[in-house]
C-alpha cells in the first residue's frame, strides 16, 4: 500500500507541475508527503524488527 500511495502522490505531482527540480524542497514539506514519509518509516523499522530487537535488549539488560 505504500507503495501504491507514493506512486499516486509522484503522479499527482508530476500532473500537477510539469516542473521539476526548483521546487521539490516545497513540494517535500507537504503534510501528504510527511506522513507518507513517517509511515514509510515506521513501516521499515516494523519489517526490520527482528533483526536488530535482540541486540536492543541485550543493551538494555
């Protein structure tokens, strides 16, 4: 699903703007594309849990 939703956001950019590089800082700051990021994220540290959950715990006991 996300990557269905950052291929309907770049589409929508690129519809919306046929511009290009000027204005991506801006276009970066929307709330869309922020929350796409942060469940990016959160998404990539879900899936890569179990690889790095053991050494966290050996640190913390």
């Amino acid at each position: 699903m996300l990557i269905i939703s950052w291929l309907v956001v770049i589409r929508q950019r690129q519809k919306a703007c046929g511009c290009g590089a000027p204005h991506v800082g801006l276009w970066l700051r929307t709330p869309r594309v922020l929350m796409l990021m942060m469940a990016t994220v959160l998404t990539l540290i879900a899936v890569s849990w179990g690889a790095f959950e053991p050494a966290l715990m050996r640190a913390m006991l």
